[in-house]
C-alpha cells in the first residue's frame, strides 16, 4: 500500500483517481492564487514519560488569495501523553493545502482534536500520515463546518502490537460545500484495535463523502477494526456518498463496517411532537443526539463543551429557516 502524495499546484488530483472520485479539486480552486513566501510550521515533539495535564491549542489561519501549505509535525516518544486542539479558519478565498506526519512511539498516548471553520470561499487539503508503535494509542475527533471543499486523507499504519486508534468526526455542512474523509488504515501486526466513526449532517445542497478502509495484513492476526458511517439529508438536495472497504489477508480477525443516509426519522419525532414540544424544538433534540455521540467519544468535559456549543449554534442557525 503506498501513502498520500504530496498536492501540489503541479500535480492536482482528479476524479479520474478511485480515491479522488467523488472530490474534484482543480475544479474547485480559486483561481489567480499566489503562493505564500513562508510556509507554516510546527513541531510537537514530547519527550520520553512527558505528561501534559493541560490540552495544547494551535492555530493555522488562511490568508486571502493565498495558496498555503503549512506543515504540523507531532511525535511522542515513548510513554508521553498529550492532548492537542488543532483549530483552522480564516477569511475569503484561499487554498489550505496541509500536511500532518504524527509519530506515536511505545505506550504513548496523543488526543487529537481538529476544529475545521475555514471561510466558505475556502479549499481545505490535509494530507495525515500517522505512524503508531507497540501499544500506542491515537485517539482523534474532527468537526468539520468550514470550508467550500474539505479533503481530509489519513493513512495509518499500525506498526506495533497492542495499539488502538479512533477516527471519529462530525460534518455539519450546508449550502454548496463538499466535505470529503478518506481514511485508509494499514493493520501490520497483531493484536491491534481500530475504530471509524463518522457522522454527517447535509443541508441545501452540501456533498458529503465518506471513504472509509481498513487493509490487513498477513500478519496481523487477531485484528479488531470497525467503521461505521451515519449521514442525515435535511434537504433533497443534499447528497452523501459512502464507500466502506475491508481488504483482509490474514484468517483470525474480527472486521465489520456499516452505512446509513436517510431523512430524520419521522417516528420519533412523532413521538415528541405527540408530548408538546413543537417541531423546531424536537428536531433540535433529535438532532443533538445524533450529533452528541460523536462528541461523548471525548473525555475532556470543557472540550466537549466547546463542541457542544459549536454544532448548537450550527443547527439553531439551519433550523431557523
């Protein structure tokens, strides 16, 4: 299996590619880009045994007409824990065009957490590759409701015996905007645990894309990986592809996936309408329950907060109309 290529203004990937055929780039970038003259980066590196008590907050903001290619460099040595928001925005149009390398060493533990509220006029790339050792554990969650088009590729490789991973995200998305998660996870030893799970709210005229696989290797006996991924359509309008994938060479493990995009239930919200709460109101309870879920997969209450609130004034500002 080979890693994600670099982007770049000379190699643009096209629907032609399986990965890229649902999400066409160079159709969506802003034209007459400048390249930025100083490339953001930054570099996390935590010692053997570091623990921080307190998350560690970045920031990467794009800058009008600017094609960026900022870099973020994580390792963790051996034993380390930390917890890291990484946060995007920005204003007009512009091309964010990242790259994430993340080194997880023995028994260190990295919580990942992406806030994604790109301009509307924007183009988000994030090329991730993550390298996880004996007994690492990464554990991630992505809110994705910035933006015009989101790509975000991750490619894991599960290097070491007893590591466990979760892919969990939230895309909120609405009008014109196409939000795209490829994930490709590569079990290379025994003994390892993975889990994606997605869920997507579409409104208007929103595409949303879920590409979701899991390869194991020969040698990865005993390998216990999962991925599911729920969308609601609030618009006839809206459209969501999905395509899960095993692709499994070893004969002791335990690997499923699933799928589901539909309208709101109605039933339920039958059921509340039925108790006197009126319809905006049991749509929001509904609605909050399918997003909470992803969220609860965090531990950190103030974090969670913050998310909370986000996809709150998100869905007050669809429900409204």
């Amino acid at each position: 299996m080979t890693k994600p290529a670099p982007i770049s203004a000379n190699n643009l990937p096209t629907p032609a590619l399986e990965t890229w055929k649902y999400t066409n780039l160079p159709r969506a970038l802003p034209a007459n880009l400048k390249l930025a003259e100083k490339p953001q980066e930054i570099l996390i590196h935590k010692n053997r045994g570091q623990i921080c008590e307190q998350p560690e907050d970045i920031l990467f903001t794009g800058a009008e007409n600017e094609q960026q290619q900022p870099a973020l460099k994580i390792r963790l040595e051996e034993g380390a824990r930390l917890t890291l928001i990484e946060r995007h925005n920005g204003k007009n149009a512009y091309w964010k065009n990242m790259t994430t390398q993340i080194a997880i060493e023995e028994g260190a533990i990295l919580t990942h957490i992406r806030i994604q509220n790109d301009s509307p006029q924007a183009i988000h790339t994030n090329m991730v590759e993550i390298n996880l050792a004996r007994n690492a554990h990464y554990n991630s969650l992505s809110l994705n409701t910035g933006a015009k088009l989101m790509r975000h590729e991750i490619t894991a490789h599960i290097n070491g015996t007893g590591t466990e991973s979760h892919f969990n995200g939230l895309n909120l998305l609405s009008a014109d905007q196409h939000g795209d998660t490829t994930i490709l996870v590569e079990h290379k030893a025994p003994n390892s645990f993975s889990k994606q799970f997605y869920r997507s709210l579409l409104n208007d005229r929103a595409h949303g894309v879920f590409q979701g696989k899991v390869y194991v290797h020969k040698e990865a006996q005993k390998t216990d990986a999962y991925q599911l991924s729920n969308a609601i359509l609030l618009s006839e309008h809206a459209e969501m592809d999905t395509k899960p994938e095993l692709e499994i060479y070893a004969d002791d493990v335990k690997c499923s996936h699933g799928s589901t995009c539909g309208q709101l239930d109605e039933e339920p919200l039958f059921y509340l309408r039925q108790r006197g709460i009126n319809e905006a109101q049991a749509r929001m309870l509904l609605l909050q329950a399918f997003i909470g879920e992803i969220i609860d997969t965090l531990d950190d209450s103030s974090v969670k907060e913050e998310l909370e609130q986000k996809a709150e004034k998100w869905l007050s500002s669809i429900l409204v109309n």
